[in-house]
C-alpha cells in the first residue's frame, strides 16, 4: 500500500505546483493573459500615452495583450465595436451620444478619458506674423470629415470669432490631407501631430494656431466599449485603464531619449527630432491630463458644441451616466 501511495502523492504535489502557477507569480500578478481587440481613431503623437503604455509594457504588467489597429475615423472605431471586431476603442465620445440616440440593441460607454483638448494645429502657406482667425476670410481650409471633433471644433471656433466666408474641404481621406496640401490644394490645413510637424519641416507650411488653444477645454478622445463588454469584463477595463493611467503619468517626467524610444517603434520612419518636437507640442498645450475621467463640465461642452454644429437637436441631449462609465478611471491612478 505505501509503494501505492508514493506516486499518488508524487501526483498531488504536481499538480499543486500547477495550479499555483497558474493561480499567480507570487508578486501579486496574474500570469493569465487576456487578448484586447483595440482600435486607434488614427495614428497620431496625440495618443502617445497609449503607445507608451504598450511600449513600457504597461499593459503586459496587467495581464493584457493588446491588438491594435487603425481605424481612421471615429464613426469607424465606434462601428468595429457594435461589429464585434472590436473589444475598445479610441473614438471621439460624441460617438457614444450618436448610438445610445438610435435606441439599438448595443449601447456604448466612454471610461476613460485621454485627450482634454483638441490635437489639431492650423497650418498657412506663408509665415504668418500675429495670426487672426479673420485671415481665413475667403480662404479655404483643408480640414477633417463633417461631424468629426477636429471638423466641429474648428467650425465652433469660426463662429466664435465671427469668421464668416470660408470653405472648408472635408471630402478627403485623413492619410491623403497633407499630400493634397503639398500639392498645391488650400490654403490652409488642419493637421495632427506628427503630420504637422512634418510638414513645417519641410517648408511647406508654417504653423498659424493651435486649436486647442483657440478653443479651450474640450473632451476629444475616450477610450470606449460596448455596454454588454464592460458589464461582462470590468476586470480587464480596470487594467485597460490603469495602464493608460501609467502611461500618461511616464510621459509627465520621462527624458527625451526615453521618450523617443517609447514611440519610435510606432512613427517607423518619422525623424526623431519631429517626434520630441510633436510630443513637446502637446505638452505645451496641455492635452493629457492625471484626472481621466470626463466630467460633467466637460460633457456639457461636448454636447453644447454638436448642438452648434448641427448633428444633435438640442432636445436629444442625454446624460452623462447613459454614455459614460467614471469608475475604471477614477480607480485608475491607484494602482
């Protein structure tokens, strides 16, 4: 019976090492991985607390393995969400309203905010001096598709400043802006970093505003899941969220160099000094921010700005809580 025994327990202690394995690797962290489906809006140095975090291995500290791909477009990224090709997204949160008004099967909530302001620099064919928001008097300026953020704040902004007669093309594809731009098309462009960057490099245009700064706080990109997703997930969220919290806090003090490696991986070609150059930028303007959560002031001004522009009556306003879940990134910076 003893020699029955032996391999018995032989046995047990096997498995035992087994599923201690798998339960943790004894520093508190899970060695299970969950695979994310992840759409990027487009490719820009405005997300890099994104790239950061899947450079640093932030993510893979949370057990998460993170698929990205590019989707070009808001409506795009919110549309592989309610498909199914997408677990999350970073859309513009206007998105969120746009579903949640059709009344369909799949809502979506917005449960972490990235971008405080808008990322988009105007750039003019000739140095400009004292820039006015008048100069685009009869102009035309190649901009972004209607209804998207970029489109609506720099809409919102002519009509602040009283800026009347001025045609803004929105019928060319976002990789395809700055060669028409190069080509002799417009007299003005709308450009994200490192694109802008690129091009005043080159001398083909020089940088006019920042309307960020013209137009103040405004909530332009969230990351963003289906309603069904975060109910049936809110653990893999949490950790979506906490590494995009470590991701914006490294940028806040990280060296140059350190900055350069994190993002070079994925501006494959972009000179170095044009990426220090596009991230100093959005530093200076202040688009990331520590608090991650969209706040009700900032929802307002969202909602405020479709109403003006024409793709929400004033009446379908919704609340916060129907489009917006503030928990993941209030918990976020804790971890």
């Amino acid at each position: 019976m003893r020699k029955a025994r032996k391999p018995a327990l032989l046995l047990l202690a096997a498995l035992l090492v087994v599923l201690t394995a798998a339960c943790g690797n004894g520093d508190g962290k899970s060695d299970k991985v969950t695979k994310v489906k992840f759409s990027e809006v487009i490719r820009s140095i405005f997300y890099a607390p994104h790239y950061v975090a899947m450079s640093q291995g932030f993510f893979t500290d949370q057990g998460l393995d993170v698929d990205m791909s590019t989707s070009q477009g808001s409506d795009k990224g919110a549309a592989a969400l309610i498909a199914g090709t997408a677990d999350i997204s970073l859309v513009g949160p206007e998105t969120t309203i746009y579903i949640f008004n059709q009344k369909g099967d799949k809502t979506l909530k917005a449960f972490h905010q990235l971008t405080f302001k808008d990322g988009s620099f105007l750039l003019s064919r000739e140095k400009m001096d004292g820039f006015k928001w008048s100069d685009l008097q009869g102009k035309t300026v190649i901009g972004w598709r209607p209804g998207s953020s970029p489109q609506m704040v720099l809409n919102s902004t002519l009509l602040k400043e009283g800026v009347k007669d001025v045609t803004v093309v929105t019928n060319i594809a976002a990789p395809a802006m700055a060669g028409a731009y190069a080509s002799g098309q417009g007299d003005f462009i709308q450009l994200f970093e490192p694109v802008a960057s690129t091009l005043v490099k080159e001398g083909k245009a020089y940088y006019a505003a920042a309307l960020g700064d013209a137009f103040g706080s405004y909530p332009e990109t969230s990351y963003v899941a289906t309603s069904d997703y975060i109910k049936k997930n809110p653990k893999v969220v949490q950790k979506f969220s906490n590494a995009e919290a470590k991701g914006a806090k490294w940028l806040e003090t990280a060296s140059s160099d350190d900055i350069l490696k994190a993002l070079k991986p994925f501006f494959d070609g972009t000179p170095d000094d044009i990426i220090l150059q596009a991230v100093d930028n959005y530093k200076k303007l202040g688009v990331w921010s520590e608090a991650p959560t969209l706040t009700q002031a900032q929802f307002d001004v969202l909602q405020n700005v479709l109403v003006e522009n024409g793709v929400l009556k004033a009446e379908d306003k919704v609340n916060l809580d129907d489009v917006a879940d503030n928990r993941f990134a209030a918990e976020s910076g804790k971890d």
